[in-house]
C-alpha cells in the first residue's frame, strides 16, 4: 500500500535504478552484504529471485533485489545496519508459509531469509523452556522433545514446514488453539534486531517479569518491528492420555450444531476439526485414509488430560454426536491409529494439489453458534462465482478456513477470487467476526483494518509501530493501512504487491 505522501514507499530507488547497470549504488551493496555472509550467502540474479516472489498467498507477487541467508544475530544486526546506511527497505522471510502475503517484498528491497539459523540452542526440562532460532522448524521441535515427557503446544497445519520465529510474527493458531492457546500463550521472551540494527531482548525464562509485557506485544507484530532472532518458548506437559474420534456427518448443518452443544455442554476438547465433502474426496483420493466419500462433514474430536476422566468426555461426546444424527464415530484405539487420523487431517492442504493448479486459503473468524451461516454464505458465494470452494478449519474456536480453487495463470480467475474472498471476510465482519484468526493481516487484509478498527484505534497502533520502527523501513506496508483520502478500491488497486502471477 503505497501512499505517495509518504516518503519511506520509495526508499529502494536508487538502488533499482543501478539494478541493470550492475553499478553504483547497488554494487556497493552487494559488496558490503557479501563482507559479512560471504558471496554463497547472497542471491541478486533475476532468475534466482523467483523463488521468493512470493509466500503461500501466490495472489500477489513482487520479487525482492537481494536476497541474503544469515547464520547469526550479529549478521542480521550488520546487514540491518547497511540496510539503513543505503536506504533501502527490508523485510524477514522463514519457511515462506504465510497466507496473507507477509513475505511479500513491497516494491523489492532485501530480503533477510532466516533458513539457516535453526539450531535449538537449549533445552531445560526442569524450568519448562526452549531457546530456539527463528528458522527452527515448528515440528523439529515437537520430535526433538519426543520421550522427555514435554512438548510445545502450538501446532499450526504447516507445523512439517513452518518456523517458529514465523509462528511468532504472525501469533500462529493450530488445531490444538482450543484448549491451549495459540503462540503468544507459549513465548516467554525473545531477542530480535530492531530496524536500527540495535539488539534487544525482551521477557525472559521465567514464568512472570516486572514491567510491561513487551515480549506479548512484540508477538504478532508481523515483521513491522523488526526480526526476532531467538525465543525463549514454554513447554507443556504431555497429557497423561487422549481420546481422539472421527465422526462423520450426513450434512454440515448436522455437524456444526454438534460442536455447538460440545462447547455449551463445557467440554473443551484439545481440538475440533472440521472437513467438508470436497476436502474429504481429496483426501481419500490422496491418502486412501477410507472416509465415506458421500459423507457431508467430518469432525475430528479430540480430548485429552487425566486417563480417569476422559471416558466420561468420550461418552458425552458421542451422546451429542448421536442425537445431532451422526452417521459413524471412529475411534482411535492405539497410538498408531490416532497418529493417522492426525495425518488426514495435517495433509489435507497437500491433498489439495489434486483438485486445483492454485489455490487461496481464507482465514476468517465468526462466533461457534454463527458456522451455519457462514459455510451456507461461503456455498453461495462458490455458486455466484462458479468456483469450487472446500472447508477445513478450526471448528471449535471458529476460525474457518475457505479454501478458493483457481488456475493463477488466468487473470480473470484471480479477480474472481480477490471479489469472492472479499465478500465471505466482509461476510464473517457481519456475523461478529474477524478478517483472521491466526495467518495474519499482511497485505492480503490492509484493507480491512479501517473496517474493523476506527481513526483513533488505527493511530495508536502506528505509534505502537513507530516506536520499534520509525522509517518504516522494516517490513513496509504492511497490516496498517496509510491514512488519506483514498477510497478503499482506490487503495487495492494500486497495491505495488498485486499484480497478475506470472
């Protein structure tokens, strides 16, 4: 979101314009950058940028100059700085998982990728924490801590492929975000380099430190106050046992009143997903997991705790299921068969290949009671637009997740699914909801926040913002949208980011 008023939007410049000539400005860069990660560390050729044109929102694209691979908080410090020194805009990049456009590059800039830092760097049972680096893969983390009696709770779907300082900037969700939170809940502290190239920490092991919560608001921040370089996570507990069902629905009607009453009856199970008929033929076709390809809706139920009390949550669950006309509940007997039932549904988004070239996943919020109406809209809203449009989501907190189906190598097809997104998040707004529960405002939903938060909300969170990162220089454009007089079309439509794929 580029406001022509606002003089860090064209900070790259001069940079881009020496990009060709190989010279200048742009060759001092690379000189510098190569000074302090080597020349194997750093990619500037057209073809090799590709790759990093984009996240997992392939809506938009935008190519960054430089892309640099740091091995420690003191590099990414250095390069910060010189970032700084040429005046030129810079963002962080992980895994690359997020669906909102978080790594998108505005109008390019350097692009600090934290692949390489991924080293736990210690473990401490007794205290119930981990210090890890940004590029940690979420699920390295999870087997590393298999057999210590712990693990880390927050588990988003991505959690084979995305990183903890990616889980961090976006405050990650998962299907275990009912009963234990999602990753602000699980971040005791942090280091991160600030826009400046100056190193802070904030929070610390302990459970409780005096003063402001600085490390709470530094999570989900997205990228606009800086890079976080190391954290320090809580570790919980394993669960003394668990109950895990699958249980499958003629109709989703059947199934969404079912989690309503689960909820109201105060059972709070560790997760409640839902899969509609269209993710449950990919899956099938897929995998071969045996699901009712007629079925209407599947729910994966778990809940989890002491061994004495989960038979009783098991039976009332079932008896909720049955009287809102459950078809079949299968039961996971044995650590292996719930390891599976986990599979289908941690891979559903990889089974999705199968059914689309491209897809966009929405991450709306409404109240429980409200699913009904939503998926009914998000049906509706498939049939105006003729486009297919498959559920899987977080059934028990009631984020959902549309899933758009198009060819990104049709423009038409792309507008189609910018207008039918734009219509069920504006629809979640309606129901009492939220544009996201857990993938972030980004780019992809800037033009939201003047929708959900007024004049006054909007400046105290810039200020907030200004103070980790005054020029604006870190992660640019990004969640808060400029303030002027520009329509809201106005604005989308001259979104540097948004352009037809290629």
């Amino acid at each position: 979101m580029v406001d022509p008023d606002n003089q860090t939007s064209h900070l790259v410049a001069p940079v881009l314009e020496q990009l060709e000539r190989g010279s200048g400005p742009f060759s001092s860069l690379i000189q510098q950058l190569t000074q302090i990660v080597g020349k194997n560390s750093l990619l500037y050729d057209a073809d090799e940028l590709l790759v990093y044109e984009c996240d997992g929102y392939i809506v938009d694209k935008s190519a960054p100059d430089i892309v640099v691979f740091p091995t420690s908080t003191e590099q990414i410090s250095s390069i910060v700085k010189i970032c700084n020194q040429f005046n030129v805009p810079f963002l962080a990049r992980g895994a690359g998982t997020s669906l909102s456009g978080g790594c998108l590059p505005i109008g390019g800039g350097v692009m600090i990728v934290l692949t390489r830092m991924k080293q736990i760097l210690e473990i401490n049972l007794r205290d119930r924490y981990a210090i890890v680096e940004p590029g940690m893969v979420n699920l390295h983390l999870t087997n590393a801590l298999k057999g210590t009696g712990y693990h880390y709770a927050p588990d988003p779907s991505s959690q084979g492929s995305c990183t903890i300082g990616g889980n961090i900037a976006t405050n990650s969700g998962g299907p275990h975000t009912l009963k234990y939170g999602v990753t602000t809940n699980h971040v005791l502290g942090l280091e991160a380099v600030l826009p400046d190239g100056s190193v802070i920490n904030l929070g610390g092991p302990t459970a409780e430190t005096p003063g402001y919560d600085l490390h709470g608001v530094y999570v989900g921040n997205e990228g606009t106050f800086g890079i976080c370089t190391k954290a320090i996570v809580r570790l919980t507990r394993d669960p003394e046992a668990h109950r895990t069902m699958l249980a499958v629905f003629q109709t989703i009607s059947d199934a969404t009143r079912a989690i309503s009453e689960i909820i109201a009856a105060g059972i709070i199970p560790s997760a409640l997903e839902m899969m509609d008929q269209g993710i449950i033929q990919a899956i099938e076709e897929a995998f071969h997991f045996g699901f009712p390809l007629d079925a209407g809706a599947v729910l994966l139920i778990e809940v989890d705790g002491l061994e004495i009390a989960l038979d009783e949550e098991a039976r009332r669950i079932v008896e909720i299921c049955n009287a809102h006309n459950v078809r079949e509940i299968q039961r996971a007997d044995t650590p292996e068969e719930r390891l599976l039932i986990w599979k289908s549904r941690k891979q559903a988004f990889g089974a999705i290949g199968r059914l689309s070239p491209s897809y966009c996943t929405q991450d709306g919020v409404v109240p429980r009671t409200r699913l009904p109406e939503i998926l009914e809209f998000i049906e509706a809203t498939s049939q105006k637009y003729g486009m297919r449009i498959v559920n899987v989501f977080h059934a028990g907190d009631g984020n959902v997740h549309p899933i758009l189906l198009f060819d990104e190598r049709d423009q038409d097809q792309i507008q189609q699914v910018m207008e039918a997104s734009e219509e069920i998040l504006s629809k979640c707004l309606e129901l009492g909801g939220s544009v996201t529960g857990e993938h972030g405002i980004g780019v992809e939903k800037i033009n939201f926040m003047s929708r959900i938060f007024n004049e006054t909300d909007l400046s105290q969170m810039e200020k907030v913002r200004n103070i980790f990162n005054p020029r604006q220089i870190c992660s640019r454009d990004k969640v808060l949208p400029p303030h002027g007089e520009k329509s809201q079309a106005a604005v989308s439509l001259s979104h540097p980011g948004r352009r037809a794929p290629h």
